[in-house]
C-alpha cells in the first residue's frame, strides 16, 4: 500500500476527497494534517475528527497552521457554509484521535519513519507544507511526491487569475514549487469539467452511509449548482493518484505570482517554455470527464 499524508481543509469536496483516499485498497492514509483555508483551523481540524469518527478510522488528525505565513486570512464559507460541511448531522468528534504536537511535526516524524517514501496530497492552502520544508527540508529525501489540487492553468475562482488553495497563502505555494520535491498540480480548470450532476448524486444517494452523508453535504454545497453541476475539485487530486490514466499531463515549469496588484496568487504555467526554466512540476492540463465520472461514482461505492 502507498503511505499517505492528506493535508485538508474540510471543506465539502475535502470530505468527499477524504471519504475516496480512505477507502481505497491501495492506500494507507497514515495521518491526516488540518490547515486553516475554507474556514477557521478549529472547525477545519473538527470537521476532519467527525470525518475520521464517521469512517470508524483510527486515523490521526493534526492540527496546522492557524493563518497563511504573511497574508492576512481568507476563508471560502460561501462556498462551504459556516462551519465548512454543513448539511449532515455528525456525531460529536473522537477527541481522542487528536494528536498533541503540531501538523508540521506529525508530518515530520510520519515522514522520516516511513519505511516507503511517503505521498502527501494537498487539498487545501499550502501552508503546512511549506512550513515542513523550511523547517525540515531532510523530509525532501523521502517524500515521494506533493499532489494538489490548487492553482490553474486558466483563470481563477478566488480572483481574476487566482485559484483558492494557492491565493490563500500564495508565499507558502511559492516554497513548495520551488522545493525540488516532486510536484503534481491538479487545477481548477480541472475541477471545473469534474462534475457531479443530479443524476449521479441520486445514484450516489443510494449507495451506502457515506453516499447518503456526502449527497447530505451536496445540498448545501456552493462549488456550482446542483442542476448545472457540482465541481469535485479536490477528488481530481485524488483521481490523479488512484487513476491517472484519467488525466493528460504536461512536465512544465510553474511559478506563482506574489506581487501583481491583480493577479498576485496566480500560477504562471509556463507550458510554452518562455521562462526557459526546468519542470518543476507535472500539470494536469486535461480529463478524461466520463471517465472520471465512472471513476468516482465506483469509488464511492467502496465506501462504508
Ligand atoms: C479549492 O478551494 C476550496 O474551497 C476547495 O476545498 C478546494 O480545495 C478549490 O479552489
Ligand atoms: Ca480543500
């Protein structure tokens, strides 16, 4: 099984994404970090304790960052709701799977006593990841490979050019492109053709307790509409690792834009090679939208 780190902040499509990594045979979710992003680091890092309580996971939960390293916080509870997964009545969270130490730390430790090198996958701000790079930059030696969802090789949903995750804590996303760790990007523009339509929740309704929780959420999700489309976003990043026949994958070099007074947390794609820079990072630039469909509603079928 491929060890695995899930970096999140829960987050509607970051429950969905949780719910798919968790079930699925070949993984081995060994801890789970939180960090500050759709809403507030305290409901984000509750949220991931009533996903784990809910899944019957004996997964660790760690709680992160509090804020991104220099810009002041945004959150995205009009997409979300106020506390970040509203819509389903969860139980109250097992306390007990909360660890003491911080994200970066349990990352750390989790990282350097994998026998496996180790995959993280971000769906959420980059904060707690570019933290665990300049605090231990030796984890670098044994992280298999950084897969997001975050940026955009097209426009933005959180600005004109800027996408959430990466806009959030634009420094942090800098640090970690710049990092030499291998780096998967899933973007938005990605996200936005992986859609679940009414039809397919109704089929997912029916599946099992986690299709009827996650069909709950849908009703109160804002990442689209429900008749023209909800978008998957973060499940996209868990398709590239479960899947990634699904997607077309461009090896390009990527910066991120942190001064521009309109586009300061944009990803500078370079896909044509203007920079004349190296890859730093494998882009998802195409999916396979029927496939990835198939794809998801059979993973949900795997759930509890
Ligand atoms: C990203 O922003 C968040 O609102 C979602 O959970 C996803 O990670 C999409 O831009
Ligand atoms: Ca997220």
């Amino acid at each position: 099984k491929k060890p695995v780190i899930i970096d999140t902040d829960p987050g509607i499509d970051d429950a969905v994404a949780i719910a798919i990594a968790l079930h699925d045979e070949t993984l081995e979710v060994r801890l789970i970090t939180t960090v500050a992003g759709n809403v507030s680091l305290e409901k984000v890092t509750n949220n991931a304790l009533k996903l784990v309580r809910f899944f019957e996971m004996d997964v660790p939960v760690a709680a992160g960052a509090n804020r991104p390293l220099i810009k002041e916080a945004i959150d995205a509870s009009n997409v979300h709701g106020e506390t970040g997964m509203g819509g389903y009545d969860f139980e109250e969270p097992d306390e007990s799977l909360l660890l003491k130490e911080h994200a970066v730390t349990a990352m750390y430790k989790e990282i350097m006593n994998s026998e496996q090198p180790v995959t993280i996958l971000a769906i959420g701000p980059l904060t707690n990841i570019a933290l665990l790079i300049r605090l231990h930059p030796e984890v670098s030696d044994n992280i298999k490979e950084i897969v997001m969802m975050g940026g955009s090789t097209a426009r933005g949903n959180a600005g004109v050019m800027a996408e959430f995750n990466v806009f959030a804590d634009p420094e942090a996303a800098k640090i970690v492109f710049d990092s030499d760790i291998p780096l998967v990007m899933v973007g938005l523009d990605i996200g936005l053709k992986a859609l679940v339509y009414p039809e397919d929740s109704r089929i997912i309704k029916g599946m099992n307790e986690t299709g009827d929780m996650i069909y709950q959420l849908f009703q109160h999700y804002r990442g689209g509409s429900l008749r023209k489309g909800l978008k998957m976003y973060d499940s996209t990043a868990v398709g590239y690792l479960l899947n990634p026949d699904m997607f077309e994958i461009a090896e390009t070099y990527v910066d991120i834009e942190l001064n521009g007074p309109l586009t300061k947390g944009c990803t500078v794609v370079d896909l044509k090679g203007y920079l004349g820079k190296a890859p730093n990072a494998k882009v998802a630039v195409n999916i396979d939208t029927a496939q990835f469909k198939e794809w998801f509603v059979a993973s949900i079928g795997k759930c509890k």
